[in-house]
C-alpha cells in the first residue's frame, strides 16, 4: 500500500476548532471514499496533552512540535484571535512562528486557515505572494506585513506550494481544493457530498455577496438606495440618475456615496451586476446575451470587460468551473 500522505495540523490554546477539525474531517472521509489510507492526521501542539480550543472544546495532541521532524506532506497552521477594542486581533505566539519557520521548509505544501495566516506572514512565508485570511483581519495583515500581496475577497488563494483560506467554514472549501490536488476531483466531490456542500465555492469565488462585502452606511438613504441597485441592475444606474433618486447633486451624491461605503458608485453598481451575472452563470444555461441584459451589463462585451476586471476570467471559463449540476 502507498504511504499515507501526512498532515501535520498545529493546535495551540484557544485555537478556532473549526479550524482544526473541518480540514480533519474532510480528509477523514477521503480515506473512507478511497477505500485505503491516503491521508494520515496528527494534531501537534508545543506541549503533551491537551489544548483547549477557543469553543472550550479540549484536543488532544498526538506530537509535541519537537517530535514533528522532517516527515510533513502537508502542514497546516489555522489561527486564533483575541477581542480588542477595534475588534478581533489575531495571537501571534512566538514560540508556534519559530516552529513554523523551521518546519515549512522540510513540509511538501504549507496552508493555513482563517488568521493562521497572520501566523505564516509572521514567519516570513507570505513575502512575496498573494494570500487571504478573515475578511475582519484582512487589512491587518497588509498592514503589519507590506510584502505580502493581500487579497480580503477569496475563500482561498493558492501561491505555489502555499495555501491560504479565508474565514473559518472555508477550511472546509480549502482542504476539498488539497483533496482535489491529491486524488482529483471525483474523489473530492463524493466527500462534498458527505458533507452537503457544493464543490464549486473555489478560490476565486468571493467570501461575500457585494452588499455584504462592504460597511454599514450611517446614513439610512444610502443603504436604501443600495437596496434599490440590488433591485434594478437593468435600470438607469449611472451617477446622474441615482444622484436625481436622492435629489442632491451629482457631486454631492458622488462624494456623499464614496464616503458611506467606502467605493465609488460607479465600481459599486458594477460590482453588483457581475455579482447577478455570476449567480445565473453558476444556476442557469441562459445564453450570455440574456445574462448581460438580466444583470445590467447591456453587451457581451461589456460583460467579458466587467468579468476581466472584478475577476480575472471570463463568464464562459467561469461557468465551466462553477457550474451547479440540476
């Protein structure tokens, strides 16, 4: 029989146990798919015994970091965070970073999970690459470390032989994409099925739906009217128009706008329309033609030239990869 390929998951006190146990289940049940032991778990954390997670729930640990070694085919880091003020803060334990920094060399592929990230960065293996992490710590991570191309939209992003997930059920998305890489995609989407996902959330899918995406307006009128875009993609969308809706000016409206959610209207309004566009792409066999019009997109070509910029394909090679089987 094949060696079993190993994953070394690093567990430390108030670790997100989701984090730990969602990847641990996905390749659970890929051993059951397969019929053979293709992969081979174990938790390991700086010390023997237990470590009580952040939902109070206790792991055990099957090696201390020093008993690690060499022998890692995948190592995967996922994160902790505190409350602050502000919000959440990831915890950067400087004795899991130095353990992280000596093993990633010797591991065949390094991934890490929601603000494990922070942990990867910390250790110098994010300088270069493009990443994500949590939506929430998204900027954080940018800020403590320049060299690191973040991404805050993704629920995965893969640079070379580094992985990293968004928020915390990504894991799940994450380690089905390792399954996939692994084994292929059929053995990957029969232990989707287990799960009840679907295996089309992949990393260029966005962690959020447009409105979601962005802060809450103070102002009770801007909300309105973003909930009025959402409702009219193939209406008049263009500043004029939503600044006459609000009866201001159209500088005003522009600045008003920008302000309150952070974007300008016309990147927000297009934003949405690919957003409607992706959904019939992912739910429908509706011609693009149809597709640009339902949206708001007018043309194909405007469709293939908004697909470009939002997301760097184009709607045919986006309906290939996302597609929901009827």
């Amino acid at each position: 029989m094949p060696t079993p390929h190993r994953v070394v998951i690093a567990v430390f006190p108030d670790v997100d146990l989701l984090d730990v146990t969602g990847p641990a289940e996905v390749f659970a049940l890929a051993n059951r798919e397969s019929s053979t032991r293709a992969y081979e778990v174990r938790l390991a954390g700086p010390e023997p015994g237990q470590v009580t997670t952040s939902a109070g729930v206790r792991l055990a640990v099957d090696l201390t970091f020093a008993e690690v070694g060499a022998a890692v085919d995948t190592l995967l880091v996922p994160g902790a965070v505190e409350l602050g003020p502000q919000g959440p803060v990831p915890r950067i334990d400087d004795a899991v970073v130095e353990w992280i920094r000596a093993t990633a060399p010797h591991a065949h592929r390094v991934a890490s999970v929601c603000v494990g990230a922070h942990l990867l960065a910390a250790a110098g293996l994010l300088d270069g690459r493009r990443a994500t992490t949590h939506w929430s710590t998204a900027a954080r991570l940018a800020a403590d470390h320049p060299l690191v191309q973040v991404d805050p939209d993704p629920i995965f992003v893969r640079s070379g032989r580094v992985w990293t997930g968004a928020g915390i059920s990504a894991c799940m998305d994450l380690a089905l994409a390792l399954v996939t890489e692994d084994l292929g995609e059929e053995m990957a989407l029969a232990v989707a099925r287990h799960l009840v996902m679907y295996l089309k959330r992949q990393g260029g899918q966005s962690q959020f739906s447009v409105p979601l995406s962005r802060p809450a307006a103070a102002r009770r009128d801007i909300d309105e009217l973003c909930a009025y875009i959402a409702d009219h993609l193939d209406g008049d969308l263009s500043a004029a128009a939503l600044a006459q809706r609000m009866c201001v000016s159209e500088r005003h409206f522009a600045r008003t706008f920008r302000r309150e959610t952070g974007v300008g209207a016309a990147g927000y309004v297009e934003a949405a329309r690919v957003e409607a566009a992706r959904r019939l792409l992912e739910t429908t066999d509706d011609p693009l033609e149809r597709i640009a019009a339902a949206a708001g997109l007018g043309s194909v070509e405007t469709l293939h030239r908004a697909f470009r910029k939002q997301i760097a394909t184009t709607p045919a090679a986006y309906r290939r990869r996302f597609r929901s089987a009827h």
